[in-house]
C-alpha cells in the first residue's frame, strides 16, 4: 500500500510518464529516480505547467492538424497535450460539420486553456464555443421549434451521462426538452463571439412577448433529489435577463444528484478520466474515492482530480494486474514512438521521410483516429475498439516506414544513435533484446524465459547460420531495425 | 491452430504478396473450418443509416385509406419553406412528390388500408419492390426508446433493449461466436471500425476500407529479411492469443487474423476489377447515381462474394455491413427536393442497392458454381438507431422512435410487413411528440419488434433452430404486452 509520499519505483515511474504523456523516455525514468520523487511530488510537478502553446491562426484544417501534431511531439508540458486529447474526445466536435479551421484551433486553444482548472469554467467557455455552437446546432436553434441536439448532449455526453454509476436514469426527455429552450436564440457574430438574439429567444411563461404559454414554466430535473418534485425553474431564475438562462441550467446541473445522492457531474468526469488515465472499467468504489480524495464534488478543479487519481495505489494496479492495461491512442501510438525514437517527421505535410509518404494525419485516419474530425458526438470508441484488421494494418505500416526511414537528420531512424553494440563477430542477442526492449518500455513482456524473448532471439539470427555479425553493416542495420520493428508492432507495446 | 497459422505465413510470406495459394491449402483446416454451417451458400449485408432516418419522411402516407395517417401527416409536417411535408401528387419544379417512386402495384398499410409511397429520392427501392424483392418493415422498435444515439444504436446491435443478456456481442455476432472459432473470418465490416452487429470476441471480423489498400506492410529494403520477421511476428501474437489475458488474447488473434486476411483479400480488388470492368465502372458512374461512399463500399462487398462464390482460398466472409452517415438531420433536412440533404441520402442508398443487386444477376448469369442463383443468396436488412421526431422542427426533425426497416433480395418476399405507427396528435406525447411501442394484441396499431426481425432473419435465413434463436433473443421477463416483448415466433412472412 503506498499513498502521495512513496517514492516511485523504476515501473512506477514509467507507468506514471506513459499515462501522463506520450511514452517513458529511459533519462526521464532515471531523472525521477535520481531526485527520489514521491508520487505526490511527481504529480505536482506533471500538473504544475502554465497553459501554454499553440496558438494557430489558419484556415486550412491540415496546417491546424499537423501544427498540433508537431506540438504533441515536441512539447514538455506531455500531460497537457494528453488533457487536450482527452478534452477533444469529450467535447468531440468535427470540422466535416463545422467547416471552419479557425473556430476549430480556437476550440483546441479553449481546451488548452482550462484543460487542468475549473471544470465549470471550461463548460461556460464550451457553451458559447462557436465551433461547438454550430457542431450541435445551437446557431440553429429557434424559439418557434426549439432543436434539443445540443441540450442533449449536454446533459449525456458532457455533464451527467445518460445513466448514473449504479446504472439508473440522470435526465428525462423533458428535461432535455425544457433546456433547449435556454438555448434558443444563441448565435455567432462576425467577430466569432457568442451572443444572445433575443428576437429568436424562447421568454418563457409571464415574460413580456412570450407566444408560447402551452410550453409552461422553464422547470427541469423535476424529479431530481436535489431539488424535490418541483424542480428548478431557471427561467424564474433568471428572470427578463434570458442570457443568464444558460447559466441558471448549468447551476441545477452542477447540483444535480445521483440515484444515491452523489453529485452527478463530479462522478461523471471523474469516471471518464479514471478510465482514460487509470483503469478501463473502475469500480464505484474507486471513483467515489477518488471524487472524495480531490472534493472534486465541491471544487470542480480537474488538476485536484487527477493529482488524487495519479497518487493511488489503483492508478499502479496495471503494473501488476494485466486487465487493468490500456491500448494505446492511435495518437499515443505515433507520437510516443516518434519521441522515444528520437525521430521528426517531415515539412508541414508531416510525413516520414523515405515511407510511403503518407501524411501523418492519413496515418492517424487510418488508425481510425483523424483529430478534428472525430466519427461522432461521442468521440472515439477506445479500448478494444481501437484494434481491427484495417487499424492493425495502418499501425504496422507506419511502423514498418519509420523504422526505415533513413539518412542523417532528425527525420531518419538511425539505430546507432540509440544503441550501443560493439561491432562484434558475434553479438549477444539477448544484450540486444535486452536493449530495445528496454527503450521501448516493454522489457517485463520479454522477460528471459517467455515465448516472446525467444521469438526476438531466434529472429535476430534467423537467416543468419546461427551468429550475429555485427561487424557486417547490413546485419547489423537489418537485425536492429527487424527486432525494433517488431517490438513496436507486438501486442505488448499496442498496450501501456 | 498456432502451426497451421506458421505454415500458412511461411509459404505465403515469401510469395509474392497477392498470389493465388497452392491447391494444397485447401486442406487447411482453418478453411473446413470456415465453410459455414447454417447460413450455407448464402450471405448477409446488414446496411446501417448512421444517425437516425426520418421514417415518416420515408415510407409516406399518401391518403387516408379507412384511418387518419395523411391527415396527421400533414398536421406533422407543414408544406412552407422548411417544410418536409410530400405531396401526394407529381410535386412542383425541383420538388418532387409521391408520384414520382409510385409503385406499379400500390401498397397500403395492413392496418389503416392507407395507400402508401416512397419518398421520391428512393425510386430505386421502388423498382426492387415492385420486381418482388424488397420488403418494408413498418414500425420497428422496442420498449422504452431511448432516443440518444449511443445507447440506441447499441441496441439495435445487440437487439438487447432490456439488457436481458449478459453478452455485449452484436446479435448477429452471437450466432457467429457460437459457429466459428478465433482465427476463422467469417465477416467484414467495410470501413474502418468494426460493424458493432457483428461485434464479438469468439471469431474475427475484418474492418476492410478498400480492398487493394489491405496488404501486409513489408520491408521493402531487406526483403530477404521478410520471411524472419513475418515467423517472429506470428510467435509474438501466437503467444499474445494464448496469454489467457482478454485483451492481449483479442489482439493477438485480431493480429493473426489480419496477417492472414492480408495475404489473401487485396487480390480480389484485381479480380473483380479484371472480370468486371462494366460493373466497377458502373458503381463509380455519378450520372447514374454512383460514385458515393454508399455505391464504392457496396462494391468491395460485391468484390468479397465474387471471390468467396468461387472458392478463392482462405477467403470465406458471409456476413458484411455497410454504413452510411448523415441522418441526423435536426436541420436543412430537405422534404422532396431533389437537392435536399434527405433526397441525396435516400437516393445514394437506393441506387446503391440496386447496382449491388444488378451486379450480382450479372454474376450469376450462365455460371454452375458457387455464382449461380447469387441475387437469391444475398439479403440486405436496412436499418437505422431510431426514427425522427412526427412533427417536424424548423425546417429538420429530433429523434424520434420507430421507423420502417428493408429487406431486400431475390430470396425475400417483397410486400409490406407490420403496422405504420400512429402518428395522430391524440396519441404522441405532447413533450415528447413521438410514437408509441406496443405488443398488445388488440392494438390496431401493434409495433414490430426489431427482435422479432432479426429473429426471422436468424431461423429462415441463418437456418438458427428457433430455441437456439429464442435464446439469443430473449423474450421480455415483463408480463405486459403493451410496453414489452412478450411473445414470438420469428416468423414475420419475409422469406
């Protein structure tokens, strides 16, 4: 049992970067070690960054990709860049919709901004976002038929979730009904801000000019603990000042309970970040703790959330119990290879270099997961749903292009400058298992003894009579480049 | 299965990548294994229209008949700018009305004896319909909508609304589950992700997006390095299909799966292509209503039956699905103009089918193998996650509840199944304004479940047992018809 104050072990250590970044480089392992972090000390300094970065003003989508592609594989702040993942996938909004690269680099920057702080902060922004406001049809959304598609997936995807943790009903439809109407009238102006038009906005029952009397009171979560049988009015809330009606929504949201009087929103975010960070089908109990450790429930401060959840023993548990292990992104996958790799992709079109010439984002489309243009509202399917014979395929080719990518500069895979060897007759293959596997971070998946570690063996002298000559330049490259090729296509390195 | 998988990669791993294998491989078990037991010579295309297709802007009323169905249409949807409402009648200009897919034989719905249309962007569907090979299947539904787009979806799926089962697989999956082993594929979703209907642990499905983009990635530097790597490659996902662990076992034989899959798929891109030159050019021809996502991903479909109907090895899908995208029309739906977003989406899947459809009596024509009798071997079963909304929004529809499903084959009994659902203002929830599912016998208005669907596709087409399908498809533990599914025989008069 270990708590904020344990220091990190080697494995520990590793699983924290990966989890919070993109891959364990071997000095960012050894620097942890080095200073004798403490989990607690070691999430203080991941979360401590000061927002920052990209900052693209463009209009044409790939450049907006591909310079937050560059950014991901350069940046320090790694834990920054995963939250902004994160973020995109949850508040998923696709430029196929939206049509507009600057209103879609402006969301990114929101999520960039408010990734790690108040969570009530960043819905305000995300209520008035334009790319979102057009995404789900709030620019469309008028008083004489109020269009629900916003209001819905407010309440299902972004805050409550259709069903609670014991698996019961957050919302009624007329809930989402009698929110719409909060929404009517909001628009875009030419400056890219949301304001209210009021001449489209649904007043509500009593107000001067309302021609909808039959609609009735604007009272939602009728049934909700929170607020007994009668609701809450958020349009007696608000009163003549309409554009406050979305804000009065968000407050019942924020105070909205659970079937066992839990808040609802704190339990929700908490749930999706512990299976996007720790553990892809966490126990109740493991969520309420983590929401009680942070007084997530009162705060609503992400950074406090996830500094509890990178502090527990339960965010160590995969190293000991396989089932809690994750497949990576098809993002993760690209860009932890690249940074552990040492490797740059190439001028803006960001391919590797001597490789089919696939631009990364058609890497990334192919592995199913093109940024900025997600499959859905929902985002992305993770987990399993990552792997399929089409996505298997687009990994193992880009892996197969960047291991041969040649030449001197940073945009090659050049071996030598990660290894090693010396330039023996007869090389030990086990040293050089023991050394990829390693850098890559997989080295307890080829552990002597296991089908995997003999596989690498005898491939490194398959073909070869049995030796290693490592003195010869074409085994050598071909050997070295063969066993890491193969470690980064195996199933072991697909998971972290 | 491990050694045969080492065998396989060997042999073909040095040959050059696309090649026709060796006779002797036929003896592979994995390829016995694979020769289907129940669906037989047959095959199954599950077509999805991701995001909810509007049914009342589908299959569409166009009189009264002895109930009130164009009345409470009309009441629904209005007929100004904006307005999705079809006019029973030749329409205007760019708008078309019902007249123009009006079927050769009427068809009315059994209940209201309402003559009924399709929506003029669906003429294609008209003609299968009127040749006796397309079947509406009005009102399908299940207790209790849910009316968000995940949760629906998943339970069209699985066809488990209740959660009655413990499995998650898709309901066609668990009847493949249950008849094939890991490394045999018996399906393939075109596209990217796998088809969630298909959607299972116990037998490997294809996400294939374009068949001659599907080839292994080999080292094109050390090729004589290729057969070393490819043997080490097997071990590594050999070991991770044994590992006991779920997700590593699903990996390694997703991986095993493919590296086969990846030797023997791409060259049916040639084949087909070599064979056909009128009919692949036929899909890609925009003037006769081709060169969309619909029409080119029905075609690698068309690509894989030709190919398994003749017996290419290790070739043996029978189970497919197709998605669309872009039903979820809340806005700028379109009613029957021709440049509508509705009309477009119904025309690309119409026409699409029917190319499909003409592709394989083509196929068929003058062959004694496996190609003969194919349009009466294919069914296609069309669906989508919910309804729209009866009474329209601005100019698009929300979510709503049933809507009609097709089945479409020469093997099919073309006709109209099932009850329209009752649009009449008494009836929809004012709040909710959709219609409402029910079992009961003396409902005039009675609901298809989508179970009792997919059952009758299990027993006739699948040739499932009917206690094997009822358990798959349990019946609802709810006594009370009304809002429950209490009773089946999956025998809906399609085939």
């Amino acid at each position: 049992m270990g708590d904020q104050n344990s220091p990190l072990s080697a494995d520990e250590a590793r699983h924290l970067l990966r989890r919070t970044g993109f891959g364990a480089k071997q000095r960012d392992v050894a620097k942890i070690l080095d200073r004798g972090e403490t989990r607690g000390q070691a999430a203080d300094r991941l979360l401590g960054f000061k927002p920052s970065g990209f900052r693209p003003r463009n209009n044409s989508l790939y450049l907006v990709h591909n310079k937050w592609f560059k950014f991901m594989t350069r940046t320090k702040l790694e834990l920054q860049e995963k939250l902004v993942l994160f973020w995109h996938d949850h508040f998923a909004t696709s430029n196929d919709v939206v049509g507009n690269a600057q209103w879609m680099a402006n969301q990114n920057r929101t999520l960039r901004l408010h990734g790690k702080g108040d969570f009530r902060v960043m819905m305000h922004a995300i209520n008035r976002d334009p790319a979102m406001m057009d995404f789900l049809d709030t620019v469309r959304n008028r008083r004489s038929e109020p269009n629900e598609n916003y209001s819905r997936e407010l309440k299902e995807l972004f805050c409550l979730g259709v069903f609670d943790l014991d698996g019961q009903p957050t919302y009624t439809q007329e809930d989402i009904v009698q929110t719409a109407r909060a929404f009517t009238g909001w628009r875009v102006d030419k400056k890219g801000q949301a304001y209210l038009s009021e001449s489209q906005h649904d007043r509500g029952t009593g107000n001067p000019g309302d021609p909808y009397p039959e609609r009735g009171p604007k009272v939602i979560f009728k049934d909700n603990p929170a607020f007994g049988s009668a609701g809450y009015d958020y349009g007696a809330a608000a009163g003549t000042n309409y554009a406050a009606e979305i804000d009065e929504v968000m407050n019942a949201i924020w105070a909205h309970q659970d079937s066992a009087g839990r808040n609802t929103v704190a339990h929700w975010i908490a749930y999706r970040l512990i299976t996007f960070f720790s553990d892809p089908e966490p126990s109740n109990a493991y969520v309420e703790a983590m929401v009680a450790n942070s007084g997530f429930d009162t705060t609503f401060v992400v950074a406090d959330l996830l500094r509890a959840i990178f502090v527990d023993d339960q965010f160590y548990a995969a190293l000991t119990d396989p089932t809690k292990l994750s497949v990576k992104w098809p993002v993760d996958f690209v860009v932890s290879t690249l940074r552990v790799l040492e490797m740059k992709l190439k001028s803006r079109y960001q391919y590797i270099d001597g490789g089919s010439y696939d631009t990364v984002q058609d890497t990334l489309s192919n592995m199913g997961q093109l940024l900025l243009e997600p499959p859905s509202v929902f985002g992305w399917d993770w987990e399993g749903s990552w792997i399929n014979s089409s996505t298997l395929l687009a990994r193992y080719g880009f892996v197969r292009d960047a291991m041969s990518a040649r030449g001197n500069g940073k945009t090659a895979f050049r071996p030598e400058r990660l290894f090693a060897f010396a330039e023996s007759p007869s090389a030990d293959p086990d040293i050089v298992v023991d050394a990829v596997t390693a850098l890559l971070g997989v080295s307890n998946s080829f552990a002597v003894g296991s089908g995997n570690r003999d596989a690498l063996i005898h491939y490194l002298t398959d073909g070869l009579g049995g030796t290693l000559d490592f003195s010869d330049f074409e085994t050598r490259d071909k050997k070295l480049r063969g066993v890491v090729m193969l470690v980064t296509q195996s199933p072991a390195y697909m998971l972290h | 299965m491990a050694l045969t998988r080492r065998q396989f990669l060997r042999r073909t791993g040095i040959a050059t990548a696309g090649g026709l294998f060796a006779p002797s491989l036929f003896g592979n078990p994995f390829l016995q294994r694979a020769l289907a037991q129940t669906i037989g010579d047959r095959y199954f295309v599950s077509v999805f229209l991701d995001g909810g297709n509007d049914g009342l802007g589908t299959i569409i009323p166009y009189d009264n008949g002895g109930g009130s169905l164009r009345t409470d249409y009309e009441l629904a949807r209005r007929s100004d700018a904006g307005g999705l409402r079809l006019a029973a009648g030749p329409g205007s200009g760019s708008t078309e009305g019902l007249d123009q897919a009006m079927p050769l034989t009427p068809f009315f719905d059994p209940n209201t004896g309402a003559q009924l249309g399709f929506h003029p962007g669906l003429q294609a569907f008209r003609d299968l319909y009127d040749a006796g090979h397309l079947a509406v299947i009005q009102g399908c539904g299940y207790p209790h909508a849910n009316l968000s787009h995940d949760i629906s979806t998943s339970i069209w799926e699985t066809g488990d609304p209740l959660h009655n089962l413990a499995s998650t697989a898709g309901w066609a999956g668990r009847h493949l589950a249950a008849e094939y082993s890991p490394t045999d594929i018996p399906g393939v979703t075109i596209g990217s992700r796998v088809a969630g209907e298909l959607e299972q642990a116990g037998t490997s499905i294809l996400a294939i997006t374009r068949l001659n983009r599907f080839g292994f990635p080999l080292d094109a530097e050390y090729s004589s390095d290729n057969a070393a790597k490819l043997n080490a490659f097997d071990a590594l996902y050999t070991e991770a299909a044994n590992s006991g662990i779920p997700m590593r076992e699903f990996i390694g034989n997703s991986g095993i799966a493919t590296a086969l899959a990846a030797e023997s798929y791409p060259q049916l891109h040639n084949t087909y292509r070599n064979d056909r030159p009128a009919f692949d050019a036929l899909y890609d021809d925009a003037s006769a209503g081709g060169r969309t996502s619909m029409s080119r991903d029905l075609r690698e479909v068309a690509k894989v039956i030709y190919g398994v109907a003749q017996g290419v090895a290790n070739v043996n899908a029978r189970f497919f699905q197709v998605r669309n995208g872009g039903y979820d029309t809340h806005s700028n739906q379109g009613g029957g103009q021709t440049n509508g977003r509705h009309y477009s989406l119904h025309r690309e899947v119409a026409v699409a089918l029917q190319m499909f459809f003409d592709d394989l009596a083509d196929m068929a024509q003058g062959q004694s193998d496996g190609r003969q009798d194919l349009p009466e071997k294919v069914c296609v079963l069309v669906w989508s996650e919910f309804s729209r909304r009866v009474i329209q929004n601005d100019n698009g529809t929300d979510h709503g509840t049933q809507g009609p499903m097709f089945l479409i084959g020469h093997g099919v009994n073309g006709g109209v199944v099932g009850n329209h659902p009752n649009i009449a203002p008494v009836v929809i929830d004012a709040n909710k304004g959709n219609t409402v599912y029910s079992q009961a016998a003396a409902d005039p208005f009675r609901s298809t479940d989508l179970r009792d669907v997919y059952g009758t596709v299990l027993k006739h087409w699948m040739n499932v047992p009917q206690a094997t399908v009822q358990a798959m498809l349990p019946l609802d533990p709810i006594a009370d018809p009304a809002n429950y599914w209490t009773a089946a025989d999956f025998d809906l008069p399609l085939f």
